[in-house]
C-alpha cells in the first residue's frame, strides 16, 4: 500500500500539504494541487474513505442530477457525465449519479441525507423548480445551462443564443432568405428547457435582424414524421432554401427525406446543424454545425464546484462562444 508520505515525497512537498489537499481543509495553490494530483495518480494511492470523511468532515462524493428522458440525445448528456466524472476524480472526488425525474425531491435527499459535498444539476429548464431549494441551502451546486433568472447560481453552458444567431448568420452570408428550423420534440420546448428555447430565441432575433423569414417546426422522431414534416414546409414556404437542424436524430432522415424528394444538398438546400462533431462527419452529408462542447462544458463544471468547495472566487456564470466548422452541407443559395 502507498503511504501519504510517500506521496508527499514524490510530489515534493510536506505530508501534511497532501493531506490538506485531500481534505480541502486549507486553501492550496493549483499549481502545488495539481502536482499532488500527478503523484497520486502515478503512485496508485487511495486514501481509506472512511478516515478521510471523518477528518475532513466531507464525502468527496458529488452529486450529478442528469434526468435521462426519452426525448432528449443521450449520448450528449453522458459525454458530458463522462467529463464530470473523469475531472472530478483528478480533483479527489466520486461521483453520485442521479437519473430519475425527480426534481426537487432529489435536491432535498441529496442536502438532508449528507450523501455528497456538492451537485451539478443538468437539463436546467427556464424556470427550473430545483433553484429554490439550492438557493435556500449552504450547499455548493453548479448548473449545466442557464435559468432565466441566474441569480445566486453558478452556471456553465455554451451560449446557445449566440449559437442560433451564428447559424443564421451563416446562411445569410450564402444568400438564403428563407429558413426552417427542424427542432427538438415539442416536450422538450413545453418544458422550457433552456438550450432549446435559448438557441430558438437566438436565431429568430437574428433573423428578424438580418430579413430573414424563419419556419420552426419540433420533431417527434421518425422516418415518416420528417416526411410529413418537410412536405408541410415546403408547402408553406416553397422558398425555403435554408434549415437548421437541433435536434441530432433528425440529422438522417432530413438528409434521406430530401434526397427522396430530389432536393440536393448544398445544390438546392442548405443544412447547419447544432450539433457534436462525430454526428456532422459522420452524417450521409458531412454537416456545417456548430458544436456542443460537452467535454468542456463538464470539466467547467466541476472546476467551479471545487473552486467553490475550497472557497475560491469563482464566477457565477460561464458562458462557452460556440464556433462554426463549415463542411459540405451549406452553400450558395440557388438563384432563382
């Protein structure tokens, strides 16, 4: 078994600095923290998790709230647990994984039973009924999107308003003045789920300030609703040259329902998705998107969590600038 001391001596410095950053009893530079880090990794130690909550008064288990709901992309949502996960462990902390839709009830079990040091709550709706609870306890807690009102709350999450606006933005450039946005399922919008009314809100201000004319239309999921779908867009708006797609199931089947219909892409019609990248390369069509910077979006999160856990400054609201790759699937508008 390794000893503390002998972490100590690997990272050189005092036995008693490994101890203070294993307990968070002392604020520790991030330099000599992070360096205690590499040596427990690369020795192997494992503090006896018993001793170490009793001398520090903490778990070191955070709590990661991630209701995992049918109408919402999984593999988003677990990338970004992967990160929360991976990072927290580089910080000395485990990980407790709550999937129910519990709500509230989950925020009161986690605060009244001691079970975490802290939380990091996902799918954060606009009016998120979780805020009261947090905002009335000394826990620290870090949210992975954005309420309407942030007060008292420390968030993470890409700027999805600016990333509507960077999606019209684009299509404009090339030309399009009609667009349709194929969106999440409506669920997803009757919660005011924040990402999708946000990145909504975004492009239809944009647009509106660009000329543009905007059809949103969610999607349930399926072959034969997207062909319903797009036959109902291109029967209303026969102009339409333009979609943004935030929704990364939709990807495949807007692609084959237009190539049924023989409108080529980017000859005919434009697509931008919001999206990750492996979903835009990997499509039929390789897509212009902007991605959804998971990966950073966790580790961000849980800096803030342990930045506040030690008693940092930290700041209240981190908002990641989305970036725009162009592929194949945007182009010139077609001239008339």
């Amino acid at each position: 078994m390794v000893t503390l001391a002998e972490v100590a001596q690997h990272a050189g410095v005092s036995a008693s600095t490994v101890s203070y950053v294993l307990s968070g009893k002392r604020s520790i530079s991030a330099e000599t923290r992070e360096r205690v880090g590499r040596s427990i990794r690369a020795l192997g130690y494992h503090p006896n998790a018993g001793a170490r909550a009793l001398a520090s008064n903490r778990s070191n288990i955070i709590a990661l709230m991630i209701p995992l709901r049918t109408d919402m992309y999984v593999p988003v949502m677990m990338e970004i647990a992967t990160a929360v996960a991976t990072t927290a462990r580089t910080h000395g902390y485990d990980i407790l994984l709550l999937t129910g839709e519990e709500g509230p009830d989950a925020v009161r079990r986690v605060t009244g039973s001691g079970l975490a040091d802290a939380m990091i709550l996902m799918d954060v709706e606009l009016d998120d009924d979780r805020l009261p609870l947090l905002r009335a306890t000394e826990q620290p807690a870090v949210l992975i999107g954005l309420p309407t009102d942030p007060a008292g709350a420390t968030c993470v999450d890409l700027d999805w308003s600016a990333t509507g606006a960077l999606c019209v933005e684009h299509l404009a450039e090339l030309g399009h003045r009609e667009v349709a946005v194929i969106g999440e399922a409506p669920a997803v919008y009757e919660r005011h789920t924040g990402f999708a009314v946000r990145t909504l809100d975004g492009l239809r201000s944009r647009a509106r300030e660009l000329g543009l004319k905007v059809l949103h239309r969610p999607w349930e999921g399926g072959y034969d609703a997207m062909a319903v779908t797009l036959s109902r867009i291109f029967d209303e708006r026969p102009r339409t040259t333009g979609f943004v797609v935030q929704n990364e199931s939709a990807v495949e089947p807007l692609l084959a329902v237009l190539r049924r219909l023989g409108r080529a892409v980017p000859e005919d019609v434009s697509v931008v998705a919001v999206c990750p990248d492996q979903v835009a390369v990997q499509a039929s069509v390789r897509l212009t998107s902007v991605a959804v910077p998971a990966q950073e979006m966790g580790r961000h999160a849980v800096d803030l969590l342990v930045g506040r856990l030690d008693g940092r400054e930290t700041d209240d609201v981190v908002l990641i600038a989305p970036e725009l790759t162009v592929r194949a699937s945007s182009g010139p508008a077609p001239s008339r």
